[in-house]
C-alpha cells in the first residue's frame, strides 16, 4: 500500500524521519511517496493547493497531510474517503478538502479519535507522528476507517475560503497561490482565462503588485523570452505564473502568497 506524505515540517528536523519511523514501525511493508515537506510553515491554503495539484499523478493510496497551525486545539482529525477510492488523512483546517474534490468528492468522513490507533501519549504538538502517522498505517494494513472513529457529515468539515479572480475589460486581479523553489509565482488564473480576455503568446502586459509596476510578455515556455525577461506562462498544473527567465520573480518583486497581483492589458 503506497502512502502519500505532504507537511509543512521541512527536512533540517527530525519530524519527517520520525514520522516514517512510525509507519514503518506498525506496516513495514508500505511504501511511503514523499510529495514535499516544503510547504511554507502554517500555510494551510498553499499545502491544500499542492496536495490537490499532486494528487492525478499519485497512485490509489492513503494521503497523509500535515499543516496543522492549530493543533492542540479542539480542530478535528480527520480520515475521508473520496469517491475514487483514495483516503485522506489530516487536520480538519481545509487541508484535505480540495483533494478529495478532485478524487471525485467526499465519500464518507470519519473522526479521528480511537486511541487504540494512536502513538500515546499523544503529544499536544505532534499530532503528525502520534495521531496522523500510526492512523495511516494501520490503514494501510486494512484496517477500515470506520474503527478509527465516529462518522461525521461531510458538510460539517472546515472548507478554505479559495480566492477569486476578478476579470475585468482591462485588468485581471488575481491572488498568488504559490511561490516555488525557483521563484515562480503561482496564480489563481487559468490560461483559458487568458485567451477569453484576448491575450495570447507576444502580448505584452503590466504587472502591479505592492504599488510597483513590471512589463511582462505572456509565453508559452521559457524559451520564447530572453533570459531576464519577465513571463506570464501555463505552468505544469494550468494555472497562469509569473516567472523570470533564468531569474526569480518572487526575489524580485518580494511576492508571498496571498498577495494580490494586478494584471493589467488593452483589450
């Protein structure tokens, strides 16, 4: 059984290591997908986009997902079903939900509270290794997810308030979702959302983002723009991103997610 492991942990710790310490203690056998542990700290929006955006190219497993600002509180932990037959594992803070959207919606949740499927004592700070982990695992070895707790009404489950793009005639507002190691900027703009306001690869538009002003040419790879050249590109999971070539947009214009960023063009 292939389980699939996204958090916020980073890899300088040991959280990571001891979590996949936990699983394999309790189901040797099962092979563990690190998606990233990248994820900036807290950033339960950007960790639901990835593991959503990851998700098609994952085999039929257990998801574990860990960005967990408030653990420790009275949040939920969580085990769903999607309809496809994936489960999800995590916090309920939204992290899961997107995810099990796009694996064809929520076939049954249940909460996460049997302890007989808890590493105990169950920290007030760890629920990845002594709560999230050793749940996954026992999955993993079939056991179902009604045994880890009661059942819950999908529509009690905490959902993200996803931003919006406002399209206008002449400007496209838009939020940034996501900055890579590279220092590209994600957007929540399709491409189809270009062609339907008239840009195309060659146009030229302006950027506005924290009162300054940037030219960009929209392209379709970096090959069609000279290195330094600012671009509006489809990036590998269809949203529109800003990008540099050979440079980092998010150094340059000091881009965080959740920044709104203006797209301003002539019709």
């Amino acid at each position: 059984m292939f389980i699939m492991f996204l958090t916020d942990f980073g890899l300088e710790d040991d959280f990571v290591g001891t979590c996949h310490g936990v699983i394999k203690g309790i189901a040797p056998d099962a092979e563990i997908i690190d998606i990233t542990h990248g994820i900036s700290p807290h950033s339960v929006l950007e960790g639901a986009l990835v593991l959503a955006n990851t998700l098609p190219y994952m085999p039929v497993g257990i998801h574990v997902a860990v960005v967990d600002p408030g653990v420790g509180t009275d949040r939920r932990g969580l085990v769903l079903e999607s309809a496809d037959g994936r489960i999800l594992v995590g916090p309920d803070n939204g992290l899961l939900l997107p995810a099990a959207e796009r694996a064809g919606g929520v076939a049954a949740a249940h909460e996460l509270t049997n302890r007989r499927y808890a590493v105990e004592p169950v920290s007030r700070t760890f629920h990845g290794r002594d709560l999230f982990s050793p749940a996954a695992a026992h999955l993993a070895l079939g056991v179902p997810p009604e045994q880890l707790g009661p059942a819950l009404d999908p529509a009690s489950l905490v959902r993200l308030d996803l931003p919006e793009p406002y399209i206008g005639t002449s400007r496209i507002r838009a939020t940034i979702l996501y900055v890579d190691r590279f220092g590209n900027i994600q957007l929540n703009v399709r491409r189809t959302t270009l062609e339907e306001v008239g840009l195309s690869p060659g146009d030229q538009v302006e950027l506005e983002l924290g009162g300054d002003r940037y030219y960009a040419i929209v392209a379709r790879t970096f090959a069609d723009a000279r290195r330094g050249d600012i671009i509006l590109y489809e990036d590998a999971y269809r949203n529109v991103a800003v990008a540099i070539s050979g440079g980092s947009a998010a150094a340059t214009f000091s881009a965080q997610a959740g920044q709104e960023l203006r797209i301003n063009f002539t019709s």
